[in-house]
C-alpha cells in the first residue's frame, strides 16, 4: 500500500500539463501522489500516429518515462532505442483508454506489462542516474523480469535518446521478445497496432487428405510420457467442438517443437513461413510500420493437424474474424486468482454469471487451462472493441464493488492482496484468447475445458482436465457447454 505521508505535486510534471487539455483526454491530471514501499514499473501499449511501448519507472513521486520503439525484449543482444520523454503522475500507471484526435499523443493506450522494480545502483537514486545518463534495474512483472539496463546515447539534438538493454542473467531468453517468453503467464501477445491491407486466403495446391506426422513418438510432455503422435490424436479427438473457435481468426500459435523442456525452444508464432504450404489459408495484415504479418487461418482438421505436427501446441486465436475484425463476436472476461482461493475465483465467477444474466447477457464459463477461470459472453451490440470494452469494465466494477473483499479491478498485483482480479483489458483489437480445448504448455497435458455453470463449484480440480480425460468426457456430453456461444455466430 502506498505511504500515507503526501508529496507535492513535482514541478517536472509541468511538462505534462502544459501537453494535456483535461476537459477532453481521459488521461489522469497531474494531482497530489504518494510513493509505494516498493517503487512501480508499467509498460503501456501506445498506438499513437506510430505503434510504440511507454516504458515508465517510479522516481520521486513521478514516473520517468521513455518511449520505446519496438516491443521490449529479454534478449540481452537486441538494444531497443528508448526516447526519453516527459515525466508523467504516478496514476497514469493504471491508465488504459483512448486518447482523442487531435490531442497530444492521440490513440488506444493499453498495459502491457507493470510490477515493482528494484535500483540496482547503490549510490545513485533513479533520478541521479538518469542526470548520469545510466541506470541499472532489478523488474518484477509478468513480462519483462530480472536485471535490465538504460544507457543514454552520445551525441546533441531535440530528443535525449536512449538503449534499452537486458542483461544476461537467468531471466534472459535468446531470440526471444517479452511476449514470447518461455516463463511468461502473459495470456496475450499485443497486436492491436495491426491495420488490415488485405484479408484473404492464399488459395493453391489442394489440401492432402492426411497430414503426415513425423516423429511420432517425439516426447512432447516428457513428464507425463505424452508424445508427439498422442497430442495430434488429441487434437484430431476434439477437433468438431475447437475447430469452430478457429476458423475464419487470426491465430498466433504457442509452439514447442522439441516439447518442454529447460532449454527447449518455445515462442509464439504469428507470421505464416512462406515454406508452409499454400492450402493453408493467411489473413494479411499489416502493423503500424507497414510490415506485411500472415496469420494463418485454422479452418479445418487439415490445416490443425499440420501445425500441431509443427510442434504447435496451444492455439490463441483473436476475439474477432476476418470478415471484421473491428467487432469482436465475443467479450472475455479473464478472472485472475492470483493469491487467492479457488473457492473466491468460483464465488466471483457466479457472481459475474448473476450480474450478466440479470442483464439479459447469457454467459458460459470455462477452464484457462491453468489457474484462472474465462467467462465468455456473445457481443450483440453494433459497437466495436472500444465499446464491448467499456461495458465489460463496467459489469466488472459492479462486480468488485459487490465483492470488495474478494474481488478487484486493480492491475497492480501488489494492490491486490488476495483478491481475484477481473480482466478485460483483452478485449482489444488485435488481443487474443487461449481457445477452449487446447492444450497448454505445462507439465500435465492441462486443457482450456467448457464447464456447465453447474460443474462450477469449490471443490472443483481444474487441473482433472487433460489430454487423457477431455476426449472422453466429450463423448458423454450430449451438448457443448459452449455451444450457445458458437450458435450466436451463425
């Protein structure tokens, strides 16, 4: 919890104000703040006139800020150029919203990662080192972790240009963005800078009527003795109930081609190979700086089967399709449980199922496939992500206001103590859904599993879910739990 004691209002942030008309942008004003015992970090998401990442550090009652060029990454050999910029309020910390035309830094701003961080230089504060030109830092968060450093560059002009680096340490991944990493929990990968040019398969040789899997008998969960041939069988099992999640979305693919593994490869994939073959329909599109990305569209068993022989394993396909991906067909609603109980994250859970069916909005609920728990509801409304995204944070808040003590709206995990949080930040263009009956990529084969409302209940094992179980438990089940959502899309 933040101190009590309250600072005044720091001159640096003069800056700020002077760029900012308050009566019109959402963004926080710069008001009294109080410091936390341990100092913050956020990285916003900012589609401005270019896609960039706001890199923000606690200092002083403010937050430094840079702008990032490129998604920050926990490769200690990419350097990304980080602009230093005007200091902002501590509040802009939990900012997320729109930023209106015609104003200063105009666009979507969503987090894209926060947590505490630690100086790692012992005879300069933060604010010191920035005047020296160099900092070192220890970051806690869901994306970006361990020690990472920023150097000023040398030379004179109108920007104070930095380096963004990561150092090499046990948190370093190779090869590998901050969305991409292997001990990531980041359910998402942030793509909603991505503007369509052109949305239509690729159409050429016809798709073969089996795909050839090779090396079988690769141990793909070499804990649990699951191989290579026992997850395409899986998939094949639960095809007719995933494939309608799929089809006709972008999908950006969580691929282990050597299985799990310390070490082993693991990275999400969202440009199509050129080498993949061409029955396997793309979406085109094109991000903010006009790089050409080729989603592939899994549409059939066909194509399933071929990326999952890829080493494919977990699929996370977009809230909206190629025919417009502007309007989401579904709102997410992603509960969190963090330091609590299962027993508190189904009580919120039902309560959200009460508030929504209250409304008139029929919801269905499913495993994440880990800890936490997703509550889907069809989006009828004319409105696109902007709007499905305000009414899901306003259900959410009534739902947190209801259950202060086990529910919160709050990002920071520290603010949480042992509150389940309510998530809709995903609900963006571009943001994307672990889809139900995937696997995931942790030991035990665990599945993303449609539950009836019924099935929901404290002593419930999320983790009972697998490769083994899911397959039979679908030949019992006469209707897909899910199946009032895949209706409302036909």
């Amino acid at each position: 919890m933040p101190n009590k004691k309250k600072s005044v209002v720091p001159e640096s942030l003069d800056e700020y104000e002077a760029k900012r008309d308050f009566a019109e942008t959402p963004e926080p004003k710069p008001i009294q703040a109080s410091s936390h015992k341990r100092p913050i970090f956020v990285v916003q998401e900012h589609h401005a006139t270019r896609l960039h990442y706001d890199f923000r550090l606690e200092a002083d009652g403010v937050l430094k800020s840079w702008a990032v060029t490129n998604e920050p990454s926990l490769d200690p050999s990419v350097k990304r150029l980080a602009v230093r910029v005007e200091d902002h309020p501590l509040a802009y910390a939990s900012f997320s919203g729109t930023i209106p035309e015609g104003h200063y830094g105009a666009g979507e701003v969503f987090i894209w990662d926060h947590g505490t961080f630690e100086n790692l230089d012992s005879a300069r504060t933060i604010t010191e080192g920035i005047e020296a030109g160099k900092l070192s830092f220890l970051l806690h968060g869901k994306k970006l972790k361990g020690r990472f450093a920023l150097v000023r560059m040398r030379g004179k002009g109108k920007r104070e240009n930095w380096l963004l680096i990561k150092a090499k340490d046990e948190e370093a991944k190779l090869g590998s963005s901050a969305g991409k990493a292997v001990h990531s929990r980041t359910k998402r990968v942030p793509l909603s800078g991505t503007r369509t040019t052109q949305t239509k398969p690729i159409r050429g040789t016809p798709k073969p009527e089996e795909v050839e899997l090779t090396h079988p008998d690769k141990q793909l969960y070499p804990e649990d003795g699951i191989t290579k041939a026992d997850v395409a069988a899986y998939y094949r099992a639960v095809a007719p109930r995933l494939l309608p999640f799929l089809k006709d979305r972008p999908v950006t693919l969580e691929r282990l081609p050597d299985g799990l593994g310390q070490g082993k490869p693991h990275f999400w994939q969202k440009n199509t190979p050129a080498s993949y073959p061409a029955w396997i329909p793309r979406a085109q599109l094109e991000t903010e700086r006009g790089k050409p990305v080729a989603y592939a569209l899994v549409n059939d068993l066909a194509a399933l089967l071929y990326l999952v022989n890829q080493g494919a394993l977990t699929f996370h396909p977009w809230l909206s399709r190629v025919e417009a991906l502007d309007h989401p067909d579904f709102v997410l609603f992603d509960l969190d449980p963090g330091k609590a109980t299962f027993a508190d994250l189904v009580n919120v859970a039902q309560r959200l199922h009460e508030e929504l069916e209250r409304e008139g909005w029929e919801a269905v609920v499913k495993t994440s496939g880990k800890t936490g728990l997703h509550v889907l509801v069809p989006w009828r409304k004319d409105g696109g992500y902007d709007e499905a995204r305000r009414w899901a944070q306003q259900v959410a808040e009534r739902v947190a206001d209801h259950l202060p003590e086990t529910a919160t709206m709050d990002i920071r995990k520290d603010k949480r103590g042992g509150r389940v949080y309510i998530d809709v930040l995903q609900n963006a263009r571009g943001h994307h859904v672990v889809a139900p009956y995937v696997l995931r990529a942790i030991p035990g084969a665990p599945v993303s599993t449609p539950l009836r409302w019924q099935e929901l209940k404290a002593d419930l094992d999320p983790m009972r879910f697998t490769l083994h179980t899911v397959p039979p438990r679908i030949a019992r089940q006469r209707v897909d739990p899910l199946a009032a959502l895949v209706e409302s899309w036909r």
